[in-house]
C-alpha cells in the first residue's frame, strides 16, 4: 500500500499498469485529493471503502499505475453512469503530478478501452473530455472515440482550485467508442436536421432516418428520473416515456431542481420516438437548447437538450480537432437561439 496521504509521492518510480486490488484503495483516494484537494465530486474516487465496493460490484472498474513500492501514481476507470447497462464511461484519468511528463495518461486509458472492456462484454463506451484542456480529448481521439454531444458549463470551477486550471465553469465533449453497434430507426427532430446529419456522417451505425412528425401519445404517461449534483448545481432528466402530460411533468420536476439550487440542467430524450420532436420544441420553448446525440445512452440512442441559467463560459470552451470545432459552433448557435427566440 501506498505511503500516507501528507507523504509526497516519491519521483522517477517504475510503474506498471494492472487492474484495481482492494490494497491500493487507500493509494487511489490520496491521488485524488493530492491533484483536486476537496472538490472532486464523485464520492467513489474520494471513499477508500466505497471505491473497493464498487469496484467489487463491477459497477467500477478501475486499473491503476503502481509502483513496485505500491504507491498509486495513476488511475482511471470504466464505469456504468448511463442508463444503459451496457454503455460505460471511461473516465477518473488521473495522474499524479510529477509523472505527468510522460505518456502514462494515455497508457491508462488505453489499458481500460482497449483490455480491460473487452473481458467486461462492454458493448460501447464514451468519455467526457473537460474543456479547460484538450488533454482527455486529444487521447479520446487517438483511441478512435468520436466526438458526438457537448454538455456547456458541466463542472464548476471549484472542481479545478486545486490545480488553477479554469476561471469559470467547464464544459465537455462527449466522445463515444461504439464496440457493438444495434440498427435502429432514428426519428429526426425538423429543427436539428442539420446537427444530426452532421453527427451522424461519422457514426458507425446502422440507422434509418425519417423525420418526426407525430403528436405526443395520450398514452403512456410520462416518466422521468431526476439526479441533483449538489456540489457541480447540475440537474439531469432522464425521460423514459414522454406523453401527451410531458409539459406538465417536466415543468414540475425542472421547478423542484431549480428550488434546490441547479443552475443547469441536461435532458435525456430517446430518438426512436416518432413525437421526439414535439418534445424537443416543448423543451424549446423554456429556453433550452441542443448538446448532441448519445449512442445507445438508453439503449437505443439518446438527444440532449440542456439549459443554463446564467451566461454560460463560452470563452473557456477549448476543444481539439474539426469534428468537435464544428460541433461547438452549432450548439452555441443553438443557445443564441434560445435567448433570441
């Protein structure tokens, strides 16, 4: 096990890359705090016992970069955080401060993606690239993930104090790896033709397009989840079902979150509806606007409408490549939209 958490990291250690045993729980936590002190905001990576639950559960899978001492000085982790079981983050990259002149950060995420996914029957996977850098984004893309939504203002600033890297809130691009692609019929919102044409170009599905026209069923009635992230104020709606009461609910629990402080909230909506549309210009006109497509995010593939209640942090949005260049054009325009309706 590592040594204790006021102790540095000792420098210029041989490191190997290996799967997560309950012994380095202790090593992985200090790691966490050692690069983003307090403000990390997923308790598993913070808790020793958690991690080693969940770790057991497999609903984490972490691999880890030890020292033959046993001193942690790399992580990152599969994770099911999507509401399909089979779809897994890869995320929770972290890597100590003086071992980052190397290539160990793409090592770790390459060993999740590339060993250990396939020995979980992980049938795709997405990472979420932060913005204040183009670190996560640059790996993600030479790991062959595709850039495909982005979420605006995800994470506070606070999450990064410890390292100074951001001076206000961060956004971040939502790559994706399809492994197991699943043919499907996708209902095209009229006001996101464009943007689904275009993410959709470079997708590795087979998908049939035909436009959605149809009114909201008077059955089944609408249901939702609601999550709150307290500490990041953000909201995230997951809708299962959308009926003809979907306004209502929706303005329901959009209130409840807003009561407990969210400043912004991300929907989930299925494109296999033929009323996805009709729910999209409901959304629409409370003010919120695209993110994306999401591969197979509930099962079949997902749209995110998101809102922000304030000026979102445009100016320290950084991404990498055309692909996600172009995406960030289209979202912003779409914001603009929402407040010049």
């Amino acid at each position: 096990m590592g040594k204790n958490n006021e102790d540095p990291i000792e420098a210029g250690q041989t490191w190997k890359l290996d799967l997560f045993r309950p012994e380095d729980a202790l090593g992985v936590t200090r790691l966490f705090r050692l690069v983003y002190g307090d403000g990390y905001p997923v308790k598993t990576f913070t808790d020793p016992e958690l991690l080693i639950r969940e770790n057991a559960a497999r609903r984490t899978i972490s691999n880890v970069a030890r020292t033959a001492k046993g001193d942690i000085v790399g992580h990152s982790a599969l994770y099911n955080s999507a509401p399909f079981p089979g779809l897994y983050e890869s995320g929770s990259t972290v890597v100590a401060p003086n071992y980052r002149a190397g290539v160990m950060g793409f090592r770790l995420v390459q060993y999740s993606v590339r060993k250990v996914a396939p020995l979980f029957g992980i049938e795709i996977m997405f990472g979420e690239g932060v913005c204040n850098h183009v670190t996560m984004q640059k790996i993600g893309i030479k790991l062959n993930f595709l850039p495909c939504a982005l979420e605006v203002d995800l994470m506070p600033a606070e999450a990064y104090t410890k390292e100074e890297s951001a001076a206000g809130r961060v956004a971040a691009v939502l790559q994706f790896d399809i492994i197991t692609p699943k043919p499907q019929t996708i209902r095209v919102p009229a006001a996101y033709t464009e943007m689904l044409r275009f993410i959709y170009g470079g997708i590795r599905h087979e998908c049939r397009f035909v436009p959605s026209a149809e009114d909201l069923p008077d059955g089944p009635e609408t249901r939702m989840e609601s999550q709150i992230f307290d500490f990041a104020q953000v909201a995230r709606f997951t809708v299962h079902e959308a009926g003809a009461d979907f306004a209502a609910v929706f303005a329901q629990e959009e209130n409840a979150a807003r009561q407990k402080g969210t400043i912004v909230h991300q929907v989930f909506l299925k494109l296999s509806w033929p009323w996805v549309g009709q729910t999209v210009e409901l959304l629409r006109n409370r003010g919120y606007f695209a993110g994306g497509v999401l591969p197979r995010w509930l099962d079949v593939d997902g749209f995110l409408m998101q809102k922000v209640f304030g000026p979102p942090h445009w100016d320290g949005i950084q991404v990498f490549g055309e692909r996600s260049a172009h995406l960030l054009e289209l979202v912003k325009d779409d914001w603009e939209r929402s407040i010049h309706p």
